[in-house]
C-alpha cells in the first residue's frame, strides 16, 4: 500500500461474426470471478506451488522470519508494495472466507471453488506460522518506509525483511482479533473437505480471541511501523465483537454467542451506525453477522440486545441505498464514495454485505427498514449489482477497473511486480532506486498483466488518471478483491430459491487441477462427462476452423436422463461460454429446454450446441424435476 504521507461453410461462419458480439452483452460475472481470484496468485509470497497460474511471477521472502528464529515465508503482499501487513491481510482472509460460506455452491457451479479455497489456504498457511506460540502472533514481515523508497520485483528485494510481533508485553487485540475471525471463518470452508486442517485453524482461533481480550491494546501501538500504512482508528473493540461472532459461526459454541450479548452495548456493537467497513472498521460486519443470528432464531435472551445490532446494520444498509437519515456520498455515475485513496476497497466490502444482507432479509420473508419506509430486498441486491457493474465498465468513463476485464482497463498499474519486467524474461538484477528510474517512470503499459485485480477507482466525480505515480486511483489491494468473490459468485448463480440462514454447507471443491498454458488451446479429444444424479452430460468438440488469424471450435454437449423418470422443470448454469448457443432457452442466468421441448422421457437425450474460441464451457444442472 502506497501512502506516503500517503460450423462448417462459410455461411456459418459468416453467421458467428455477426453474433460473437452478442456473447458480450452484460457482463460476465464467472469470467470476473475467474480473473479476481487469479489476482491473488499474483500477490503470493515464499515458494510458488507447482499448480502457480500467474507465471511471471517466482519465489520471494524465502528468508522471511530467520532473523527471529520464525519461519514466515508465503503469505501475501498486501498491495502494490512487497510488505506483509498482517491486519489487511487477515480481513482479506475472513473476507474470502465468508464470500465461500455464504455462496460456496454458486462458486462450485462455476469450477472457481478450488482455486477460491487455495488463495484462502495460502494465506492460513501463513497465518498458522505467524501465530507460534498462544500469545504471540507476527503481524507485520518488512517495513514499509524502506520498502516503499525503493521499487523492486519481490524477486529482488534488497529492503529490510525485520519481523514485528504483539505479546502479552505489547499487546495487539485487533490483529488478534481479526486474525482469529479469518481463523474461524477458513475453518468453517475446510470443514468438509479437509477436517483436520479446519480443526487446526479452530483451535488457533480460540487461542487467539483468548490473547486478543485477556491483554487488550491497539496493535499499532505495539507495531509502531504499521501506523503510517495501517493504522487502527477504530481501535479493538470492533474486532474482538467480530472474533466472537466468526467463533460462534465456526463452532456454535454459546460463550461465544453470550460474548456479543454482554458486550454488544459497551463495545459499541450496538452504538455505532456505520457508513463504512473495511480492514479497519467492522462494526458493519459484526452487526450483521449478528442480525443473522437473530434471524435464524439463536438470540435466546439476548434478543433485545440482537435487535439493537439489527438495527444499526439496517442503518448501514438504507444509508448505503440512500434511504437513510445520513447517506453514503454516491459520484455522479452512482458509485460509493468514501475517499480519495482506494475508495473501491468500500465498494466492493459494503456490496457485499448489501448482498448477504439482502439474502438474510429474503430467507427470513423480511423487508428492510430504512427512515424512508420499508425497502424490498432486491433493492440491496440491486444496489451491490449496480457497483459491481460500474466496475466492470458500466461507468462514465466506460472503463472498467478491474485489470484484464474488457477492453479498456488500466495498464499502468501502481504495483512493483507487474510494471517491472518478470525475471524469467530478463534476470538482471533491478536495483532499489534503479527500479524507480527504469521501470516507475515508464510511460508505458506494464510489462505484466495483473489480470483481476481492483484497483483504487476514480474520484468523486468518476474521474481517473492511469499513471503509474497516481497511486491513490492505480494501485490495487488484496482487501479490495476479497469481498468481490462472494457477490461475483451470487450474480453469477443467480437465485435457485436457497435459503442463507440455513446452516452453512461448503461443497468440496473439483480435484481436477487444471494447469493452464498462456494461451490454452481445447484438446480435440471429447471433454469428460459429468453427472448430477441421474442426469449425464457430454461435451465434444465436433469440427473446427481458422477465422481471421482464430481458432474457433464447435462444441456439441448431449444432455442424458439416465433416471426411470421424465425429466421437467431443467436448468444449466453455463459459465466460461464466451459465443453463441443455440439449442437452449435462458431464463435469467440459467438455461432451460428449448422451446420444442417441455421434458425429457427416460434414458433420452438432447443436444445443444455453442461456439467460442477456447475450452470447453462449464455445464452444471442448477435445479430439475423428476415426474
């Protein structure tokens, strides 16, 4: 973080030139999804798996720790800098975790589920080394005045790598704090596919939310560096409440629960209306976390108490919506705005919870209540999906501020990594000012592409710069992408009638692990089969051609009722299709039997066919009836 003060003729073919454009109408979320996660591989530090799809990038921070006798090599660098700051870092993580508990079939249905519980294990990995002992925890990897007055590839670093930890002497309960909340919410994402690594990251949750409340102090009066950079404003009392609620999600142990209702007035939970979240401030996420609670039913005595949180969460909301008694700062072109310096890290944090929020009130047959009158749901999910378009694109400057989304996207990103040659193409060593001369001062688009990161957006009249030095508007974060998983995943699903206050179920994720190349081509051989239940569906490349210097392929994809029954009422998600389909009819963001067709008997089958220029698109039934 930069702050320094801070078909087979030619008439088919013919044909699919007039429609591709018609493939790019709207946006599409679980290609936005693909890319957002991706971004997180860009930011990894220590050794790089084998499965590393962003390729110009290589290991950094291997000796990251020694100097204290820890080992604290992987994690993520926060930004466009190549410090590891441990509260960003630890929001990031709950905030991924979250998007997973709550939308984690949606994330399945798009073959995302994986790489999104890989970025989240990349940085609990990390977590579990920083936190050695009960009461003590490493919160910060490098220091941030030397790290920034030089520009250097990770690869190169030649700054100060010094560890800086809180212990019952130096306390830190909001690094503490929020690293026990990521803690328990990754452990409720693990809880089925890999049971005793999320038991692992529960037992490090109880030990930390222990040490965060029995020896209580702001952590950037003990990490006196991280104050320029990341300074805890709010002070603690936001993220032990925050703790207490993950703890309670993740275990359903009722300490937890009572702790929120003790609490809940003295540590400002249900004091504070708020017109923001982020890595900082949490009230917000603690009030609705909380409001869920009381919509699921578990208040018991502490319901007055619940109804208090309830209430201020119903304040962010209308106020976010603008049907508030004090409302959030919208730029003419309706984004949120907060401030000048990556305002989209409030962005993507409160569409989120306008997002989860929205769900809990339509599970529970609610409206929202706002000074204004009663607000139907959908109007906050309206209200996330309007932000997210804008970022996509849909904005004055039809510029779309998510990197390698689009057309027009920024290319002179503030990030050391990508806007310095990779070392795998040149080695030479690049020096700490050399950096700034050579590769800061370039007027030119980055040698990297940083496909999916959000960077800091534009100001509040929608206006942006895409310069390298304007850091405020250029540069990207981890905790900027973070929230955006969830609502990409939830738009991307669209609405099959789930109920979010029912307990939480994360799928585990595919095992294939597809190891992509820079420019993938689809292999001619048919793509395996995939079933849901008694349905079966094929894909098969069935010829191919070259247009205009592309490759296209005609893909034929029959869909089987193996079941005894008729098959009514199907529906496909379909994502990563980036062409033309004909054989089906979409309804909303499914697809449904054509219009020839009402059912399907017993051991038939139908065929629907598409064509694009890449690998085969990702079928998945999202919801059938069998008579």
């Amino acid at each position: 973080m930069e702050k320094f003060v801070k078909l087979t003729s030619m008439k088919p073919l013919l044909l699919l030139l007039c429609l591709l454009p018609l493939a790019f109408a709207g946006h599409d979320y679980g290609q936005a999804l693909t890319k957002s996660i991706l971004f997180f591989e860009a930011q990894r530090s220590g050794y790089l798996p084998h499965t590393q799809r962003v390729n110009w990038r290589g290991n950094s921070g291997l000796n990251d720790g020694k100097a204290s006798g820890v080992d604290l090599v992987g994690g993520y660098y926060d930004a466009g800098d190549n410090v590891k700051f441990g509260l960003p870092m630890a929001f990031t993580i709950t905030m991924m975790s979250w998007s997973i508990v709550e939308y984690g079939k949606q994330m399945a249905s798009t073959g995302e589920l994986g790489h999104a519980m890989d970025a989240i294990k990349w940085g609990t990995d990390y977590l579990i080394k920083a936190h050695p002992e009960p009461n003590v925890l490493y919160g910060e990897v490098g220091d941030g005045n030397t790290d920034h007055y030089c520009w250097q590839r990770p690869e190169d670093m030649t700054t100060d790598r010094r560890a800086y930890k809180v212990d019952p002497s130096n306390p830190g309960s909001d690094l503490a704090g929020e690293t026990a909340a990521a803690m328990a919410a990754a452990s409720m994402v693990f809880r089925h596919s890999n049971p005793a690594y999320s038991s692992e990251l529960l037992r490090h949750a109880y030990q930390l939310f222990d040490f965060a409340d029995k020896y209580r102090g702001k952590y950037d009066g003990s990490i006196t560096v991280a104050q320029k950079y990341y300074r805890s404003v709010s002070g603690y009392n936001d993220e032990l409440l925050w703790a207490a609620a993950w703890l309670y999600q993740a275990s359903g142990n009722q300490y937890y629960l009572d702790y929120l209702g003790r609490n809940g007035d003295a540590m400002g939970g249900t004091g504070w209306g708020m017109t923001e979240f982020g890595w900082d401030v949490k009230y917000a996420g603690v009030q609705t976390l909380v409001a869920k609670f009381l919509m699921q039913g578990k208040a018991g005595h502490h319901a007055a108490v619940f109804e208090r949180y309830q209430q201020k969460a119903e304040y962010f909301m209308c106020s976010c919506l603008g049907k508030g008694s004090r409302n959030v700062q919208k730029t003419p072109g309706g984004l949120i705005f907060r401030q000048r310096w990556n305002n989209m890290q409030f962005v993507t944090s409160a569409s989120f919870l306008a997002t989860v929020y929205s769900d809990y009130l339509a599970s529970s047959g609610r409206n929202l209540r706002c000074s204004s009158g009663n607000v139907a749901p959908s109007q906050l999910l309206g209200l996330a999906k309007s932000q997210v378009d804008y970022i996509l694109g849909d904005n004055p400057r039809a510029t779309s501020y998510m990197v390698g989304y689009g057309n027009n996207y920024p290319r002179q990103v503030h990030h050391r990594a990508s806007s310095i040659v990779s070392f795998k193409v040149n080695p030479s060593f690049v020096s700490c000012r050399g950096g700034y001369a050579t590769w800061f001062s370039r007027k030119a688009s980055d040698p990297n592409l940083l496909v999916g990161a959000i960077v800091g957006g534009p100001d509040a009249y929608d206006n942006f710069a895409d310069e390298r030095d304007n850091y405020e508007q250029t540069e990207p974060a981890t905790y900027n992408n973070a929230p955006l998983l969830g609502i990409l995943a939830r738009l991307n699903g669209g609405h099959g009638g789930y109920n979010q206050l029912l307990p939480e179920n994360v799928p585990a994720p595919n095992p294939v692990v597809r190891k992509p190349t820079p420019a993938p081509q689809p292999k001619t051989t048919p793509a395996p089969a995939s079933s849901s239940g008694p349905i079966a569906i094929e894909q098969k490349i069935t010829t191919s051609w070259d247009a205009k210097g592309q490759k296209y392929y005609r893909y034929s994809t029959v869909v089987t009722n193996k079941s005894g029954k008729t098959l009514k009422d199907l529906k496909l998600s379909i994502s990563k299709l980036y062409g033309p389909l004909w054989g089906l009819t979409k309804v909303g963001n499914v697809y449904g039997f054509p219009s020839w067709l009402n059912s399907l008997p017993a051991g038939k089958s139908m065929e629907f066919v598409y064509i694009h220029s890449t690998d085969p698109a990702a079928v998945s039934v999202s919801s059938y009836n069998l008579a």
